[in-house]
C-alpha cells in the first residue's frame, strides 16, 4: 500500500466533506492507492516486491490439493463441479464452462506448454503443479483494462476492484495464463461455506488470485503458503535475506512462458 | 426530414413491424441475460469472447467500408458515386450503432459502462476503440444528414461538412485498424497475434461491406423509383473482388508464416479450425466452406461476364458477405481462445438465448437501416420529380 491508515482517513474525511462519501470517496483516489476494503493493520507485512517460490520437489498431490483447497475457502471461490447442495448439480459441461480458479494443479505440458521433451523424468511428467497468478512484473492484463479495474501495486502485487470491473473480459484474452476467472452467473449458491474474512462476488466480474493481499494486511502468510508444508516461500525479492531470495540462490527455478516478457513472479523448482 | 420515415407503403410498415418485433424478443431475452449473467450463454473460463464480440468485429468491417464510396467521391472526383455515397454512410450509421450494442451486450456489468469514462485508461485499446466508434457515429450521422438536406433543397453542401467528410476517410481505417489491435497485440495468443490482422480485418471489411451495398443498391432499386445506378454498382463490384482476393492473399500470407515457422502455439489454432484439434472439429467445415467459398467468389468476381450479370453478381456478393461472416464471426474469435494458454480445448457455440439476442441487435440495426434508407429514398425520389 502507497498510503498509509491515518492518510487514507484523512483523505476519506475529506471527501465526506465534500459530499462525495461511500464508495464515491474511493473512486476519486488513484487505482493502487486503495482498495475499500483493505486497509493495513498494525504488523501488516509489507515487501518491495512480492514473489513466490513453489517447491514442486517438496509439494506432494495431496497437499497441493490442500493448498488450493485452502485458497478457494478463505476466498469464498464458488465450486461448480461440486455444488454444496445436490440440487444444484449442474451438466458437467456447463459446469466446466462457469468454473473459477483461483489455484489449481496442472501438468507440466499444460502449465510449461511447449517446454516438454518426448522423453521426461516420469516424476515430473506425472506431477502436479500449482498454478496461479503469476503476479506479472510487466502484465498485460493491467495494460488492456480499460477501466484500470485491474491494477499493480507498488509491492508487484496484481490487484482487482472488483468494484470497477466492468466485465468487458479483455483482461482474460490478455493474460497468457488463463489465471483469470469471470462470474457468469451468480456464484453464491456454490460457496460451500461462507467464509466471512472475504467478500463474496456479484455477477458480471472478474476474479484471480491476489496474493492474499488481505491476509498480508493483517500480518499473514498466504493461505498456500501456510497450508503447503514448507514447500512454497513467498517474501521479499528486493530483501537479499528474504528466503525466496536463498532459494533462487541456492535452486535452479523455472517461470511459465517467461519468453513472453510478462516476467512472472512466481518460480518454480523442479 | 424525419416525417419520411412516417408514410410509407404497407410493405414499408411490415417490415417495420417484423423488425421491431425481433428486437423485442431479443430484448426480453436480454433481461433474462441482465438477471442470470452472461452465463446464459455458450461462453466459458476458456472462450471468454464469442458470438457478440464477433458480431461487433464484422459490423466495425461493415461500417468502415463507407469509406470505399466516400473516398473515391471526394478524393477522386467520381461523381458517379455522388448518388450512393448517403447509402454508404447510413449503412455505417446503422452498423456502428449495432457494433455498441453488441459491446455493451457483452459486458458482465453493463451498469458501469461509464467506468471507461470515469476512468479513462489512454493504455488500454478499448478506450481508444470506444473514442473512435463513437467518433465516426458521430461523423457518419452529421455528414449524411446535412448532404441530404441539402440535397432536397438543391443546394451545394457547406465547406464543413466537406471537411467533415474528409476527416471520415482517415477515421474509417482507423475504427477497423483499433478493432484489430484489440487483438493483435495480446502476447500468448497465437492466432491473433499477427501484423497482418489489421490488414486483414480492412480487406475483409471491403469485401463485405460493398457486397452488402451492392445487395441494398438492387433492393433499393427494386422497390423504390430511385435508381442507384448501373455504373455505381459495377464500380463496387471491382473493389469488391479485388478485396476479396486480396483477403485471401492476406490470409495465405499468414499461413505461409505459420507453418512455415513450424511455431507451434501459432499452429494449434490453425489445426483447431481447419483440421480439428484433440478430435474437436466442430468448426471444421465452416472454416473450410468460408476460405473455399471466399476464394471462389473472388475468382469468378474477376470474370467480367459474372461480374456484369447482376443477378451471377448479387450471388457472389451473397458468397462473398456469408464466407466473410464465417471467418470473422465463427472462426476468429473462437479460433484465438482455443486452444486455451494451456493448450487445453474447450469448444464454444453459441446458446439459443445468444442467438436471439445477438438476432435482436442485428433487428435493431436494420429497423434503423430502414428507417434511414426510406428517408434517403424519399428525398431522391422527391428531387427527381
Ligand atoms: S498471470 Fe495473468 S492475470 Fe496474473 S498478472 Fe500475469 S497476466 Fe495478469
Ligand atoms: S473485465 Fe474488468 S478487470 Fe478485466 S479488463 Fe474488463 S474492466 Fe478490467
């Protein structure tokens, strides 16, 4: 956050002065800046740019499931294969099309397209990797939101307001990772629990993974990195002591379609 | 002027009616699309663009192609186009028109469209196509309107409007060229990621946009006592061969790089729509009627014998505005998200509701083509007698 708690009141104060209160009062400030409904706490952690390291030697099935589990819960991310209630069970192709991911495991041929030889370690040909938002240092989804609704932070975290969103889904032809995901239809029903740290969505926008934005507010590590076993890092890039700094030092790590000049920020060790 | 568009033939009327009926019942059904969400229709996480973006892509074509009468009436001289070119910029009235309904169809929040203007985003090529369309909205209402009452008042048209018509010559290339970069500079989409796309989208628009002038031209002469005339229509059956043959050109030149590149994100898509890709071929026999279809018109256009019949021509026109269609509004857009980033395949077509509404739109923008044309017809009728 650019900003900080006493300035974003003041600013907010200023604005219900001036008649332009509720969500007026967040749209005159520039995207980046603030968020409704993040603001950060004391002992929020704070980076220059934040990165992941995932682990994929040390990440078995069982808990990357977890830990994308753990994702879709605390994010209230609607399951439509699985509907909490079976009178909500959709046909599996319709369900496969209104689909949100926010987390979810792939192999290596659909997550490093075109990076596969003939012939590879059965291990990691059959292993399952996490994929997410890549938090992009240069993302293309930022470049083509009209309405700025997608925006980067200065800590290189890859925001949403889902506020703004129009729904005009060009972010979605512009991310080459698929890590976006659209509301088409109202996602509530197919929340299994509501989880109440997190917002739920309307119709109509545009959702990814944040990186926990909110959970890094309020002084925690996301909820993959929590739920994985030590087998993903997240911190600091420009912190030379940071862990996912030893890691890049100490392991070899790869980034899906790096050619394409998005510089992802989330590497993987294999 | 608008009193015109009042009195008219019972078959005038009829069609007012049919047409303002199918707008309705796309209407109702795009409240039903406002409550449930866009998920009524065939799109998914996969192919997050279909049926009404390829709509909007074909129609910017349609309504940039004004410009093939404009330019040679006022940057040329010929006079003979003097007598079509209203008919050319109502069509791109009615066409852009429809290309913002279809924009704003296809948003998830429609109720925030006025985001883009609240926040203006000068990086994103949507606002820039939002600036343009709007623009040439703009343009083609004032520029057609004005001449026309001139006309009827057998007065020369004033300087501005002159101006006006040139500043639309540039214009025109530019909404198709926006639209194009809507596409054409998104990193990770093979079939769409391309310099030639916006070349493309232009030869294609020229071919498709006169084909449906010619047809309107025959339809106008049929039912009105305005005769459009023998020489118009033959000079936009020359453009309209050269630029299909062209588009095909354009399009070979694509594939030559593709696979002569052998780069293999760019192939997929390719194979997805002209072979079929992980057994999915749904698309397959469009793709192939649209480029054969295409060619062949193209060939036969440039036989003189053809081209002079009216009724081998309005068939090829027919050819020619159907095979456009196909590549443009079947294949583009579902050709570029499948497969998927991660090369998986999920198919799209369009749901029934989709289909109404979509049907609904391209209603309204005839019933405003009608609208537009009887009153053109009106007042050429009126100054003749
Ligand atoms: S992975 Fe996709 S959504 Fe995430 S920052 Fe990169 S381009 Fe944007
Ligand atoms: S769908 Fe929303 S976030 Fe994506 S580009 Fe459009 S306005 Fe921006």
């Amino acid at each position: 956050m650019g900003i900080d708690r006493r300035e974003f009141i003041r600013i907010a104060g200023l604005s219900t002065l001036l008649g332009l209160g509720g969500t007026g009062a967040f749209e005159l400030l520039a995207p980046g800046r603030v968020e409704a409904e993040i603001i950060p706490a004391l002992g929020s952690l704070k980076a220059k740019r934040w990165v992941m390291v995932i682990n994929q030697k040390e990440l078995d099935d069982n808990t990357a499931q977890q830990c994308a589990a753990a994702c879709h819960r605390v994010h209230n991310v609607p399951d439509f294969l699985n509907p909490p209630d079976a009178k909500l069970k959709l046909n599996p192709a319709v369900a496969h099309r209104y689909q949100v991911k926010w987390l979810w495991t792939e192999h290596f041929h659909n997550a490093f397209p075109g990076d596969a030889p003939a012939h590879m370690a059965e291990k990691v040909e059959h292993m399952n990797f996490l994929v997410l938002c890549n938090h992009c240092q240069n993302p293309p989804c930022v470049r083509v939101c009209p309405t700025k609704a997608t925006f980067q932070r200065d800590d290189g975290i890859v925001m949403m307001d889902m506020h703004r969103c129009i729904g005009c889904r060009f972010c979605m032809a512009g991310c080459p990772y698929g890590s976006r995901s659209f509301n088409w239809r109202d996602p509530r029903p197919y929340v299994k629990e509501n989880y109440p740290g997190y917002p739920t969505r309307e119709i109509g926008v545009v959702e990814k993974c944040t990186f926990c934005a909110e959970r890094l507010a309020q002084g925690l590590q996301p909820a993959c990195v929590e739920t994985s076993r030590g087998a993903i890092v997240f911190g600091d890039l420009e912190d030379e002591k940071s862990e996912v700094r030893e890691y890049l030092r100490k392991y070899f790590t790869i980034r899906r379609k790096a050619h394409l000049g998005t510089n992802p920020q989330v590497y993987y060790i294999v | 002027m608008l009193e015109k568009a009042l009195v008219g033939t019972k078959r005038y009327y009829g069609l007012l009616a049919i047409l303002a009926g199918l707008f309705a019942l796309g209407f109702l059904f795009y409240l039903k699309q406002l409550n449930f969400g866009l998920g009524i229709t065939g799109l998914s996480r996969d192919v997050s663009w279909g049926f009404y973006v390829a709509q909007f892509t074909y129609l910017v074509g349609v309504a940039a192609s004004a410009v093939m009468v404009v330019l040679p009436y006022y940057l040329h001289n010929y006079k003979a186009f003097g007598r079509v070119t209203i008919l050319g910029e109502f069509l791109a009235v009615a066409a852009v028109t429809m290309c913002i309904t279809f924009i704003t169809v296809d948003l998830g929040r429609p109720d925030r469209i006025l985001n883009v203007l609240k926040y203006p985003t000068p990086g994103s090529v949507l606002f820039w196509d939002m600036i343009v369309l709007n623009g040439y909205l703009l343009l083609n209402i004032v520029i057609g309107w004005n001449v026309l009452e001139c006309e009827r008042h057998s007065v020369a048209p004033p300087k501005w409007i002159k101006v006006l018509s040139y500043v639309s010559i540039p214009w025109a290339v530019s909404i198709h060229t926006v639209t194009a970069f809507l596409y054409a500079g998104l990193p990770g989409r093979g079939y769409w990621l391309t310099a030639i796309m916006a070349p493309r989208f232009l030869s294609s628009a020229f071919a498709a946009g006169p084909s449906l002038l010619i047809l309107l031209c025959l339809l106008v002469r049929k039912y009105s006592k305005f005769d459009p005339g023998k020489e118009q229509i033959q000079t936009l059956a020359k453009i309209v061969t050269y630029a299909t043959l062209i588009n095909v050109f354009f399009f070979m030149c694509e594939v030559f790089t593709v696979f002569y590149s052998q780069l293999p994100d760019h192939m997929a898509h390719f194979q997805y729509l002209f072979v079929g890709l992980d057994g999915k071929t749904q698309l397959v026999p469009f793709m192939w009627f649209a480029l054969v279809g295409m060619t062949i018109a193209g060939l036969f256009l440039v036989n003189p014998k053809l081209r002079k019949n009216e009724t081998t021509l309005a068939a090829l026109c027919g050819l020619v505005i159907i095979t456009t269609y196909i590549d443009k509004g079947l294949g583009l857009i579902s050709g570029g998200f499948v497969p998927n980033p991660l090369e998986q395949v999920t198919e799209y077509w369009p749901t029934v509701p989709e289909a109404i509404i979509t049907l609904g739109v391209w209603a309204m923008g005839f019933l405003i083509l009608t609208v537009l044309y009887k009153i053109a017809v009106s007042i050429k009728e009126e100054v003749k007698s």
